[in-house]
C-alpha cells in the first residue's frame, strides 16, 4: 500500500519523465494554472488521498519545463548573434586539449546582449597558451546556440549540450583582447599535469578511470572497450564510487581500531560516526571526476543509503528508488535526456530485483562465497542486453564473460591500485613512479586481453533499430520468467514483436535518406536491406568524421551489413573526406568516383532502379566541382538527381546533352545552394517538385543563398534544408502516383522539444 508522500513521488516521477515525449514546452500561462491546480491538489490530500498523485505529476511536469524554457531563455539570446563577443568566465572543464583545443567555461562577465553565468563550450584552433582547468580567462569569441547533427541512430549532440545545461557553442578568435586573467589550475589540473609528464603507454586510461578525464583515450581504444562491453569499467560511475565509500570505510575503522589501541577506549556508533568521512571521501572524489551526472547520482544515493541507516529507516526498494529518481530530478533535471541515468537505474532496479529473487545464502566455501557475485554479474549482463541493444544497436555477446573477470578486477585491484598510485603522485612524483609502471603494464595486459578477444567471431554483433516497445516486451519477458511462482507458457509471446523484425515482409517503397553532416554532403539509397551512399561527408584533423558520426551508425541501425555502391561526387573534403573511414567499417561492391567509374553514359541496374551516369564526360579537365559525377536514379516513374557540386558552366552542358531527359521529382541542390549553381534555366529543364539544401547550421558561406532560393521558390519547388530539419527522408512508392512522403529528423522521426530548443 503506498503512502501519501510514495503517491506524490510516483506522481513527481512520471509528471517530470513525460518531458521525454513533450513536442513542445507546455506554454508559461498553461503552467501557471497547472501550479494553481497543484497547490489546491495538495491542500485536498487529507480529504482526497490521491490527489497527492495529480499534485506530484502536476509539479514534475512544472518544474521540467520551467527549467526547459530557462535554458530556451539562454540560448534564445545568441540566437541573432553574428558579431564578437568578449567573455570572462574560469574554464571548468578542458573536455580535449589536443588541436582544436574544446573546453567548458563558466561565464562571469558577457559583452551584451548575452547573460551572464552562462555555460559556454569553446574550440579553439590556435591556441595561445595551455588552456587549464581553474584558469580564469578573457576571450573574444563568435557563439551560437547548441546545436548538433541530427540522424537517426546517431548520437544526438544538441540534447547531450541540453542535458549538460550548456547554452552556447562557439570558437575563439585570433584577438588582442585574448589573455588569463589568473592562473589557478584546480587539483584535477595538477594531477593531469603531473601524469601528462609520465612516459606510459596507457596514461589515458589511467586519467579516465582515476580522475574521469577521457579527452586522451583514442578512437581505436574507445571502439575496442565498446565492444568488449566494458565501457561503464573505464567512465567513472556509480561502481567506482561506491568502491570509494568501501575504502574509506575500512580507512575510518582502521583508523578507529589504531585510536582504541593507543587511547584504550572504544569507538561506538562506528556507522553513525564514519558516514560524514565517507561522504567527504566521496564528495573529494566525485570533485576530481568534474562532478560528472553518473557521480553525483551516485553521492545521493551513497547520502540516503547513510541517512536510513543513520536514522534508523527501513524503507522498501521501491521507495529508495523513488527517493533517489526524485533527488535526483531536482538537482539535475535535464539528465532525464541523458542515457545514463536510464542505464543506471536499470541496474539498480536489477540488482535489487537479483538480491529480492535469490537472497545471499551464508557458506565457508569459496565457492559459495563468490557464487552470489557470479550470478549478479550474469543477470546483469543478460538483463541490461535489450536497453543497450534498443540504444547502441551493438550486443557485446563476449561482454558477458569479459565482465565476470573484468568487473571484480577493476573493483578490487584495478581502482584502488590507481587511487594509490595518483595520491602518491600528488605527493611525490619519484615515488609513485614504480606504482604507475606497474599499473600502466596492468592495463596493458587487459587490453591485449581485449584485442584477443575482439577478433574471434561473434564477440560482438551489430543488430538492426527495433523500438523500444519491443525491447520493454522482452525485458519484461525476462523479469517474469525469473519470477519464483511458475509463470504461463504464453510469457514467451513477448519475445514476439523482436521476431517481427527478421520476418519484415519486402517493402513496397525505396528510400532517399539526406543527412545531417554540416557543410558537406551524404546521401543513402535504400531498397529493403541493400543500399548505396552518393559522397560521404567530411572529415577533420581532430579525427571526427561524418562516417563514424552518422553514416555507419545510422546504416547499422538499418540492419545494412555492406554497400552495393559508393558514389563520390568530387574529391573536395566535405564530400569525400570519410570515405576511408566507411570503407575500412563496411565494405562496398563497387567505389565510383568522377575520376574513375562515374562517366556520361553508364548505366547500372540495381534491383528494381536504374541509375544513369550523366557527368562527367570521358576525359573531362574542369574544375573539381564541375567535374562533379552527376547521377539520376529512377524507378521508372519516379526520380531524383543527385549533381554534387556543379555550377552553372556543367548545368548549362547538361541542359544542352539531355534537355528533357534531366526531368527528376527530387532535386539535390548543386553546391549546396551556392549562386554559382541552380541557375533558372536548369531548374526549368528539371522541374523539380522537391529540392533539398545540405549545408551546415549558421555556415560561413550563407548557403542557401537567398537568390537561390528565390528562384525554386518561383518555381513553387517545395524545399528542405538539413541545417534546420536534420536529416531528410523521402519515401518512394514503387512505380506509382501515390505522393511521396517527405519526412525530416526534428519534425517527423524525432519530433521532441530538446532536439528542436535551438531553432
């Protein structure tokens, strides 16, 4: 039976997670009433008991979306910005310090019309000094609202800045006004410093698992860790804090026992008196990782876990989970868009549910000491597979036992072996030196393990996107099924919608996906399972990637294993800059480009469509992007042509080769929209009936240019532009005149509030 206060929680609970599903913010004078009606709610409860349910959901919902339209607020005021600012502010974070160097500050004075307080992520390209932690700075830099790529399966960069409460992204200018203020890196700082001057070979993952700093770890060591399912090892987390408060623990009653034998006098209310050094031991800790969001989750729970035993409580698990969701929603609301949270609270719900299902048996023997530990790991692994797999689209199917070898030893060897070795550093760096070499062999070791593993069949699987309802399904088949009573044969129906995906019938549609790479191109064809990629995006000297960022991901999410075609339009970097990288993840058919493969004349048959070769001609000696492969691919009935980066020259030699026979329903426009391309007499020999703009968000160039648009716009062209809408998807029905169906990222495939805010 639950209680008034449990009913207003779950109320609380529900009303502040509905936000994940909200289009929009609830308007302010609509939460004003909502504010009215709750407090009446509340002052009814004597009378009404369950109205303490409709007052918690009412001010959940309230206090979600007023903090969701502060932070509108805050990024509404650089929505109009185009000139310099200066800002002062300390650096609080330095998220990577290799070129560009990408760091957080906490604003404390702001050139107008920008608030002050404000969070603010930099880039900065050229660096005049080592950017620290603690420094306080005064920059000119050029800022924007957050915003992010936006495909499907893909991370979504802008609800990630959301949740962290950053308001502006931008860069830092080469200027005069550019200095620090004052120089007082923090202790995090120093330590980095200290373990930057040691030669290992596995510093960075002694930086992230010791003081939660990821900015060294590669791209090769992140992918074989995610892989391996051991990600949550390695990222400061609930488990690494809690190893923490054991240590210190044991730290206070040793310390005790070391009192009693000098002084002789007992010490009683040892967990009374040990839960505030705990707390500060935790809280020291939680600081050197940055106060990260899994951290500070886990320091509340470690404070209410202390206050029941503290004050003599004895709540249920329902309860407690409800007590930490709450605290939780109220010191950092917007993680509710934080997968984190989502994955934290399923293991604490499955442990819980692991402890209730098969309580410890007392035993001497070893096994039976370790038996409890074994099973837990394995019902975790087994239990969390269709949260990850819904999310990440990858199950880690050697994780399961990786994770029986790898958890116990990062608990018990692998974190207090690296806590050590840091203390001693902060104290002196000769000494500790002996400790690192041989924490730094440690870890070599667990990653050759890795790499051994990571190369025989099947240790991990890329599955195709399901929906959540389907996952929840099968979750929920799994909990049932370890139920003590016996369950119905029919409990195993659950698993069903899961088996729907491999018996999808054929579909009677093919697909043209635009997506979001910023100032660049990639487009994916697809028929049922098969696909081809016309350019690939760009590619920068940070290593970041359009590949990995959104077309592999999303391909993955897709159920697609291989390419039939890679068409690359041009060799210019916004176009082709990936395509190594996709390559080397996913193999193709064939690669065309303009220089090879792609001339005037050829033409494939692929399944139920055509694609013709339009441009460029054998032996062309233009410009790069006049010698853009054009292509067309069709259906018969309908079609879309896909011009690359052409300008008005290569359009004019086109009109003049095919005249009518350029005619398509879908136009992709040439250069991105620039004034040198889409010129009126093309756009009359196309008629295109759609048109769409891949350009990046407040780009350098002003692409679309507006005299372009005007002139589709003449031409009563519908027209799309992946900067605003993110990616773009067009459904075609097979040989039909049944309308296309044009769908975006922000308005129909995930339309929610927090991936929309900076629009």
């Amino acid at each position: 039976m639950l209680t008034t206060i449990d009913q207003w929680m779950v109320g609380f609970v529900i009303g502040s997670v509905s936000a994940l599903t909200w289009p929009h913010l609830p308007a302010i004078p609509v939460l004003a009433i909502a504010l009215i009606v709750a407090l009446a709610s509340a002052l009814s409860v004597l009378r009404f008991p369950c109205q303490a349910s409709v007052s918690g959901l009412l001010l959940g919902v309230i206090w979600i979306a007023s903090v969701g339209h502060w932070q509108y607020h805050l990024q509404r005021s650089v929505v109009n910005l185009r000139q310099p600012v200066v800002v002062t502010g300390q650096v609080t974070s330095v998220v990577d310090n290799r070129a560009p160097v990408t760091f957080d500050i906490a604003t404390s004075s702001v050139s107008e019309p920008l608030f002050n307080n404000m969070r603010i992520r930099l880039r900065w390209y050229h660096p005049q000094w080592r950017v620290k932690q603690g420094q306080t700075v005064r920059l000119e830099v050029k800022l924007k609202p957050p915003h992010g790529l936006s495909n499907l399966h893909a991370f979504n960069y802008q609800s990630w800045l959301l949740s962290k409460g950053i308001t502006a992204t931008g860069y830092v200018k080469d200027s005069v006004y550019n200095r620090v203020e004052s120089h007082s890196p923090t202790i995090r700082q120093a330590l980095l410093d200290m373990l930057a001057q040691q030669s290992l070979s596995h510093k960075d993952l002694i930086a992230a698992l010791g003081i939660g700093y990821r900015g060294w770890l590669d791209g090769e060591d992140m992918a074989l860790i995610q892989h391996m399912g051991v990600s949550h090892l390695i990222a400061i987390s609930g488990l690494h804090l809690t190893m923490v408060a054991l240590l210190s623990y044991w730290l206070f009653v040793a310390l005790c026992g070391m009192w009693q034998a000098r002084v002789g006098r007992t010490q009683h209310n040892l967990i009374d008196n040990s839960a505030l050094f705990v707390l500060l031991c935790c809280a020291g800790y939680a600081y050197l990782s940055g106060f990260a969001i899994p951290v500070t989750r886990a320091w509340l729970g470690i404070a209410i876990a202390f206050g029941i035993v503290r004050y003599r409580k004895h709540w249920r698990a329902p309860r407690l989970l409800l007590i930490l969701m709450c605290s939780m929603l109220i010191v950092a609301p917007l993680a509710l868009l934080s997968i984190s949270l989502w994955l934290s609270l399923s293991a604490v719900f499955i442990i819980l549910w692991s402890l209730w299902r098969w309580p410890q048996s007392q035993g001497d023997g070893v096994l039976q000491r370790w038996r409890p530990l074994i099973r837990l790991q394995i019902i975790l692994s087994v239990m969390l597979l269709p949260i990850v797999a819904w999310q990440f689209q990858l199950v880690s199917v050697a994780g399961i036992i990786v994770n029986l070898i790898a958890v116990p030893l990062f608990t018990f060897v692998m974190l207090p072996f690296t806590l050590l070795s840091l203390s001693v550093l902060s104290v002196s760096p000769d000494h500790a030196e002996p400790l690192l070499t041989a924490l730094n062999w440690t870890f070599a070791q667990f990653m050759h393990g890795l790499r051994l593993i990571d190369v025989l069949p099947f240790s991990a699987l890329s599955i195709p996107s399901i929906l959540l309802s389907a996952w929840l399904f099968a979750l929920l088949a799994l909990v049932l099924l370890t139920l003590p009573i016996k369950i119905t044969r029919w409990t195993w129906l659950l698993f069903t919608p899961l088996l729907t995906v491999l018996l999808s019938p054929r579909a009677p549609h093919w697909q043209i996906n635009v997506m979001d790479v910023g100032q660049g191109l990639a487009v994916v064809v697809q028929q049922d399972k098969r696909a081809l990629v016309y350019d690939v995006g760009a590619r920068y000297p940070s290593g970041f990637n359009m590949a990995d960022a959104a077309l592999l991901p999303y391909l993955r999410g897709q159920g697609i294993e291989h390419l039939d075609f890679v068409f690359i339009s041009h060799a210019d970097n916004d176009h082709a800059g990936s395509v190594d990288t996709l390559l080397s993840q996913m193999t193709a058919k064939q690669l065309l480009t303009s220089a090879k493969g792609c001339q005037q004349g050829k033409v494939w048959q692929w399944q139920q469509l055509q694609i013709e070769a339009l441009w460029p001609p054998e032996g062309f000696e233009g410009s790069e992007n006049d010698g853009s492969c054009v292509i067309r691919i069709s259906d018969g009935y309908r079609s879309i042509l896909l011009p690359g980066d052409i300008e008005s020259s290569s359009e004019k030699q086109l009109i003049s080769h095919y005249g009518k026979g350029l005619k398509s329903d879908i136009l992709l426009a040439p250069h991105h929209g620039s004034n040198t391309s889409s010129t009126k007499a093309f756009l009359e020999w196309v008629q295109p009936h759609h048109v769409i703009f891949s350009q990046g968000y407040a780009n350098r160039w002003g692409f679309p240019r507006q005299r372009v648009v005007a002139r589709y716009e003449a031409l009563d062209v519908q027209h799309y532009r992946t900067s605003l809408l993110g990616q773009i998807r067009i459904t075609v029905p097979y040989k039909t005149t049944t309308p296309l169906a044009v769908q975006s990222y922000r308005q129909d495939l995930v339309p929610f509030w927090y991936v929309n805010v900076a629009q």
